[in-house]
C-alpha cells in the first residue's frame, strides 16, 4: 500500500513529465498510473530472438535518480531476454523521495497515447496531442483534436469509446499525415470494437470486403477509390491510462473514394451520404422533399460536399433514386435501375452482407457515393462499421442475439434487393449465384474466413494484447458485465462461419429459384423496431413492417 501511495504521488507531482521517467532507445515507454505499469513497443523481430539489446537511459529531467530491471542496473545497453506477450520486468528506481516499483512490457503493436492536455474529450473537438511510437524506434508527435463519435456506442454510460481525431498545425489549420503506412490525411477515426467480443471484427471484415469487391463503375478514371476504410491495430492510451486494443483506420471520405471535386464556382460533381439510422435509407419510401442547406434530411447526413465548404449542398442524386426505387412498377424498375445503381457492386454487397448477415448495413451504416453527377447519376455503395458482423450484436443487450445467428436470414432487406431478387432484373438471381459459387472457392472458402480471425488473434496473443485487453475490459457493462475471452470468441466465430456457409450452400443463395417469399419482407415476417431489431411482445412504439413506419400503442 504504501509503494502505491508513493507511486501515485510521484507521478501526481510530474504530471508532464511521465513520458521522460526513463527511456529505451530513446523513445519513453507508455505508462498505466492505475497499474503502474509501462508499455513499450518494439520491432517483432525480437520475439525471434534470444535477447533484445537497447540503450536505457534516464533523461536529465527525470525524478528517478537510478533504474534496476530485474535486479540488474540499466544505466547504458541492457539485454532484454525471454522476449513474449507474457513476460513482465519488474522496475526498481531510486528517487529524493524513495524506492519505485513497476513494471515493463513489451509489444510489436504500434501504440498511440492520446494526451488529452486537461481538456475533457466529449462530442464536440477539442485540443490535444498524438504521440505515436512504433517498432522502429520512431515517435511522432503531433497536434490535434479529438472527440467522441459514434451513436450506439457513444451513449452516457459506455466507456471504451470510439475517436475521431484530426491532425493540425500549430495554427489550427489542417496537417496531412501519414500514419503507421496508411494514406496522408488529417482524419482518422479510431474504433474501439466497444461491444465486439472479438474486438475486431470490423477490421477483419473491412479486409474480406476490399479483397473481393469490383472497383466502382469509375475506377479507369480513378483506380486508387476505395469502398472501405483500410486499417492497422494499435493499443491505445488515453493520457496515463490503458484502453487496450484499437483498429486505426481512414474514414470513407471522398478522398477514400476519389469523387470529382466541386468547381470553383460551387458546381457540384461528385457527392458522398451517410445513413444514420434506417428510415429512407432502405428505399421503402418516397422521401419528402429536401433542405440543400441542411446537413441532415431524414436519415441521410451530406458528407462530400460538406456545409462548411460548400452551402447548398445537393441532395438531387441520392432523392431521385430513392424515389424511383419506391415509385417504379416493374417494367420501368427493370429497364432504368443499371442507370441508377452500379449493379456489380450491388451484387457483391449483397453476398457480402448475407455473408456476415451484417443487417445494419442494409440501410443504417450505408454510404451512397456520384463520382460525377454532371455526366452519369450512378450511386455506389461503400462499406462502413462492420462490428455487428459474424454473429455479433450492435449493442449489449444481448451480444449474441437469435437474429444474428448463423442460421438466421438477412434481416430489414433494401428495397433494392427486394426488387433485384423478385423481378431478376437482368439475371440478377443467377448473376449472383454464379459469383457465389466463383468466390465459394476462394475468398469464401470456410477455411480461408476461419484463418483470418485465427492470423488476427494470434498475433495479438503473441505480443500480449489479449492478455491486456481482457484485464483491462472483462466484467465492464460495455459488454454487459461478462469476461471478455477473446480466445472463446474466437471458436464462437469459427463455429459461426462452418454453420454459415453450409445455411448459405443449402438455401437460395447457391440457387438461381429465388421465390417471393425469400426475397421480400412479406407481411407474414414479423415487424421490427426503428433500429431494425424484432419487436418484443408489448412493444409500444414505431415499428417497420413491408419497410412503411406504423406506431403500435
């Protein structure tokens, strides 16, 4: 007790100097006050080797006056041996005031400490610093703001919470980096897989999604879009405190998708949606007329071009096409709907989220993108938040829900594929059984979707990640009280994907007979809540059914 009282007032009394203790190569381990614990991050080559040798040194300003690890005196090169995620050096330092006891590990993960200055992060920016320390030695600095984000997720009582931070100057302005090899910007989004058990599910499905989906119609104009955010993993601290586990990643954004600028003048060329909520979003409806200077009409939050760079927006594209999808008979919806819609891309979204059975990215966690309206209205989807994939629940209540199982159809269906599917629009039905079974031998081979989240959790076992992540989570209300088994969440998806892929074999999926009542939510299915959930017995509230909201009291 009295070594941790000591602790604590030592680092209460250098509370900017907790970075400069004491250093390895010259870059200042991360610490957990709570734990009092320190976190370095080194190259992964040294797992493979028999000892680690580093210069440790103390600063000129640091308290510490002389460092032992392990009982040996660290004052020049020190041998760091027994190198793996569950080796911990303990620290012994002298200070004016008395003996320090810590400890040390050490992980290949980059680590991002974001130091919040003394400013509260909530929904609103504000000022903070970046430190970015990697297996090389490298430490970047770098000043930005930061806010909460999320909707779910971002509730008052959830605390491992999602970021969005950018990158500025020293005068505020806009600073493009490129951070741990992905694209030069000044915005990043760092998602906390709050309520994924597995914590990376996201991650791991954004990389399913770009290594199989076509190109957007426009990709001979620009061959660098991208339909999904790319990523890396990274443990992160919040000032002196251990957050765990993070998948780092580029927004979708219309320099994720390379969507023609607007002229100088404000003439609109290209044009970037959000879904918010379901709503319009699954193009049941015919919306109602649009506010060019809102950010928001309905569901849909204008994103390219946003209302600071540009007012009136343009919401023209994204309205006709919901109008039309909920308006045209069959004869006008079969011979228009390749002029509204890239259909390559549809086919593959679609396989895609009956794959996953990613029910929210039928409308809520939708993007809809025009690369040039002035000379083709064409929308393209893009992939956004994938952690309610792979049998996984949105929010805690339950984690593993009947309506994410393995074996359960695709919730909420657009009306886009409904009409896709029932009228087999130009060979729909067959188009996509064909590149179903194209990709049944690859990409969606069980083994091949199995090996991914295996590659992902071992790695992270190996540097001693799980072993962070579920000290630091297990038990939280984020996760509805249970341990966090990152291991056991990892057979549950294994057993998910088996169970999957033989539902998906045995049923329309493989076949090109697709009847109505597959392809549409007939009144027979039972209604769902506003967010797309089954309606529990007594439910009072609005409810979707045959994708039109009714109030039930």
């Amino acid at each position: 007790m009295a070594r941790a009282l000591l602790l604590f007032l030592l680092f209460a009394l250098f509370p900017m100097r907790m970075l400069s203790q004491f250093l390895v190569d010259g870059v200042a381990p991360c610490f957990d006050a709570a734990l009092g614990k320190y976190l370095l991050c080194v190259d992964e080559a040294a797992w493979d080797s028999p000892a680690w040798e580093a210069e440790v040194r103390l600063p000129t300003d640091s308290p510490w006056t002389s460092l032992r690890i392990d009982g040996t005196v660290a004052d020049g090169l020190f041998r760091f041996t027994d190198i793996s995620g569950t080796k911990t050096y303990n620290l012994e330092a002298a200070t004016a005031e008395g003996t320090v006891h810590a400890t040390l590990q050490l992980t290949f993960l980059p680590i991002l400490q974001l130091r919040t200055l003394g400013n509260t992060v909530s929904n609103d920016f504000v000022g903070a610093e970046l430190h970015v320390q990697e297996g090389d030695g490298v430490c970047d600095e770098l000043k930005i703001k930061v806010k909460h984000r999320g909707s779910t997720t971002n509730e008052k009582d959830r605390h491992k919470r999602n970021f969005k931070i950018k990158v500025i100057d020293d005068e505020g302005g806009k600073r493009d980096v490129s951070l741990l090899g992905l694209r030069k910007d000044n915005s990043w989004v760092l998602d906390a897989g709050q309520v994924d058990l597995f914590r990376l599910r996201n991650y791991v499905a954004a990389g399913i999604w770009q290594d199989f989906a076509p190109r957007p119609y426009y990709a001979d104009q620009e061959p660098k879009a991208r339909s999904a955010t790319r990523g890396t993993v990274v443990e992160l601290f919040v000032d002196d405190r251990y957050e765990g586990i993070y998948h780092l990643c580029e927004p979708i954004d219309r320099k994720q998708m390379k969507l023609k600028k607007f002229d100088a003048d404000g003439t609109i060329h290209g044009a970037l949606w959000k879904a918010t909520s379901f709503g319009d979003a699954t193009f049941w409806n015919v919306p109602a007329a649009y506010d060019n200077s809102a950010e928001k009409n309905d569901v849909w939050e204008v994103k390219y071009p946003s209302l600071e760079d540009l007012c009136p927006s343009d919401y023209t594209t994204l309205h006709d096409a919901i109008e039309f999808v909920a308006t045209a008979s069959a004869t006008e919806f079969n011979r228009q709907v390749a002029d509204y819609f890239d259909m390559p891309v549809l086919i593959d979204y679609y396989l895609f989220v009956n794959l996953t059975n990613a029910f929210d990215l039928c409308g809520k966690n939708i993007y809809w993108a025009v690369y040039d309206k002035a000379a083709d209205r064409r929308l393209t989807p893009a992939m956004w938040d994938m952690d309610c994939t792979m049998g996984q629940n949105y929010k805690d209540n339950p984690l593993h829900p009947d309506y994410v199982s393995s074996t359960t159809p695709l919730l909420v269906p657009n009306k886009i594929f409904h009409q896709l599917l029932r009228l087999n629009t130009d060979h729909f039905q067959q188009r996509m059984a064909e590149r179903y079974a194209n990709l049944r031998q690859g990409i969606f081979s069980t083994s091949n979707l199995q090996q991914r989240y295996a590659d992902v959790f071992a790695r992270l076992k190996r540097c001693g990640a799980v072993d962070r992540e579920e000290q630091r989570w297990s038990h939280d209300t984020d996760i509805a009280g249970l341990p966090l088994d990152m291991e056991q969440e990892l057979a549950y998806i294994t057993t998910w994907i088996d169970e999957r892929m033989a539902f998906l074999d045995s049923n329309w999926l493989r076949s090109t007979d697709i009847s109505d009542e597959q392809a549409e939510p007939a009144a027979t299915r039972p209604p769902v809540t506003i967010t797309g959930l089954p309606v529990p017995d007594g439910y009072r509230g609005i409810v979707i059914m045959n994708g039109r909201k009714i109030l039930m009291k």
